[in-house]
C-alpha cells in the first residue's frame, strides 16, 4: 500500500493570518470608525442636531387645574394587548423622560407592543401655583387623571400605572389613598427611604442646625424651587459625567448611538421646571428631612397615608448606579408594601434617568415592566 497522498487542489490549503492581515483588519475599523466619526460631525453641524427629539403625536383628552391627560397615538398595524398604561411624570422633570427620542423610548416600546399610552402632564400656571401640595396630585391630579383614562378606554380593563422618581412616589400614594380601577403599579426609580440618598445629608444638617429656616425662607421667597436649581440637583449627582463629557464626545464620535442619547438627555436637562411653592415645603419637610415615608407616616391632605394599605400589584425598579434613588433608598418599599398581592423589586442598569430610559432599558428595564403588566392583565 502506498503512503502517497492526494496533492491538496491549488488554492484550497488553509489561510495561516499573518501581521499583514491584522493589520489590514484594524486599518479597515480605523478607517470605518473614522468615516463614521466624519458623517456624525458632518450630521451635527449641518442639521443642528443628531438625536431625532420629536414627541410621538398624541391626543388630549381632558385636564383640569394646569394639567391635561393624553392619549397616544397607536403605531398603524400593531394589535391592541393588555391593558392600558398611564404614565406619571415627577415634578422638576418633564414628561420627554418617557418620549426621549425616536429609537429610545419607553412610550414608542409600549406601543410597539400593542398598549394604548396615556400620560399626565402640566403646564407653566401648574408650577406657579405656590399652594399646590403633595394633596394636589394624590387627592385631585391622579385620581381625575385615573378616572379619565379609564372611561376613554372603555372596556380595555383597568389602567397600569407608572411613575419615576417623585412620579412613582405619587403611584404608591395615590393607590394607598385610594380605591381607583388600577390592575398595578410601577414605580422606577422612587427613593422611599431618604435616609439611604447620600446628596441629602448636608442638606438635612443645615435644615437641622437652622431648624428648617433657611430653606423654609428660600422657597417662600421664591415660590417654589426654581427650574436651574433642579437641573443642577440632577448634575450634581452625576458631576463627574458632565466634567468628562467633552472627552467622551471626542472618543465616541463614530459611535452615533452614544452621541444621540448624550444630545436628548441635553435636551431633557435644558427642560426642567421649577417646583410649586407648597409642594416643595412638604418634599423638604415630610420626605426630605422627615423622612416619613419611609416612616409610613406622611400625611396628605390631613390624613394619615400609609404604603401599608396598598392592595395592588406592585413592581419597584431601581438603578443600579443611581444616585438619587440608591438601591436600598427603593428596596425600603418592600417592607412597607405589606399588602400588596404580589410585590416585586428588581435591580437593572443604569442611573436615576438611566435606568428609566438609558440605552440598555430596552433590553433590561422595559422587558421587566412589560412581563409584569402582562401578568396583571385582565
């Protein structure tokens, strides 16, 4: 028998990558990145802007005393599913935070996944309102709101609510308060326990060394807590990001993705509205430096409010990174929210607007939000 062996056919023995291939792979990302990172700049200064920031159209259907409810419009052949969502905004922070922009979008995934989106928001006269109080929201605002949405849509079933930050503290209020055709709450984001939100602690020394006096005078004086100084509360959290943005614009320039997010979160920033006068008097007092939340003590409207007597479904949603809403600020909710039927907590990426709308939500936090309404669908 002889050992001789078949001559492979020309041009089929394996390719054995040398220096020169790598070098001709890391060539082309150089140049694709480049190319990219041209077309981007190109982008900006040619359009003014590279994140489309435009709101998905929606219907207003009712309102009352500076606040409206809207409808949105369904996205043409998606199926109606499940129940209907309303979503609430916190103050300081406008609605955009659930519409920040085409391609990342809590409202735009809800309405891709079939739920009809109803969302509260308020207007200039709201915040100027300077007796407008926690009761405005937990006794007048949702309630009408809840109310409303839950007649337009007529036989869809009970409503999901969804708040973030202050907006999920107003959920889990309300829903103790009240007895409102509500399948579940969700709050994202929501600091239940302020003894756990580092940025308050200096605040609450001064308040106690002062007795409450300086900032009692200040919001007096001022009628509320001023759209500026809200944007700088959200920025001093996250300062180092905002001292290493120009540095990450520059390193990131092919990475259009990043730098649209970065422009719309600019946008929702240069959008905060101030807070009204009474409303931040009992934040500061009742939640801030009282922390009775957490305390299952705050009273609203002169009554007593306890998380304790919520008997809905209710999932907690906290950011990993988040700095506002630490996670163990939200986990506090679990031992308050005794009688919920079925209480979830979850922990997923991001910081207080990121885990809400950051580029990984949609593929951790609404996934979550979305599996959790639809087991509480009628």
């Amino acid at each position: 028998m002889s050992d001789a062996r078949t001559p492979a056919p020309a041009g089929d023995h394996d390719h054995t990558p040398t220096v020169l291939d790598a070098a001709l792979r890391e060539a082309g990302t150089a140049f694709g990145r480049l190319s990219s990172a041209v077309g981007n700049v190109w982008d900006r200064l040619w359009e003014g802007h590279l994140a489309d920031t435009t709101r998905r159209p929606r219907t207003t259907l009712t309102g009352g005393r500076g606040w409206s409810l809207h409808r949105y419009a369904a996205v043409p052949g998606a199926p109606v599913v499940g129940n209907p969502v309303l979503l609430i905004p916190p103050l300081g922070a406008p609605d955009l935070a659930f519409d920040l922009r085409r391609g990342n979008s809590l409202v735009e995934f809800l309405l891709e996944h079939g739920r009809t989106v109803y969302i509260v928001t308020y207007d200039a006269a709201f915040w100027r309102g300077r007796r407008r109080g926690l009761e405005t929201w937990v006794d007048d605002v949702l309630p009408a709101a809840i109310e409303a949405a839950h007649a337009d849509a007529d036989d869809a079933g009970d409503l999901h609510l969804a708040g973030w930050s202050l907006g999920g503290l107003f959920v889990l209020l309300t829903l103790a308060a009240h007895d409102l055709p509500v399948a579940s709450g969700t709050a994202f984001a929501a600091p239940v326990d302020v003894d756990k939100v580092p940025i308050v602690a200096p605040f609450r020394s001064i308040a106690e060394y002062t007795g409450g006096a300086i900032f009692t005078t200040a919001y007096r004086v001022l009628g509320g807590f001023p759209a500026p100084a809200v944007r700088a509360a959200f920025q001093l959290v996250s300062a180092d990001r905002y001292v290493t943005k120009p540095i990450t614009v520059l390193t990131h320039l092919d990475d259009r993705d990043l730098l649209e997010q970065m422009e719309a979160v600019d946008v929702l920033m240069h959008n905060m509205v101030a807070y009204p006068g009474r409303a931040f008097g009992q934040v500061f007092h009742h939640v801030i430096r009282g922390n009775e939340i957490a305390r299952d003590a705050v009273h609203v409207g002169g009554r007593r409010v306890r998380l304790a007597d919520v008997e809905d479904p209710i999932l907690l949603i906290a950011g990993a990174d988040d700095g506002i809403a630490p996670v163990d600020s939200v986990r506090k909710g679990v031992e308050l929210l005794t009688k919920s039927p079925d209480l979830r907590f979850e922990i997923e990426p991001g910081g207080h607007l990121g885990v809400l709308t950051g580029r990984r939500a949609k593929t951790h936090t609404w996934p979550v939000f979305l599996d959790f309404m639809a087991d509480h669908d009628d």
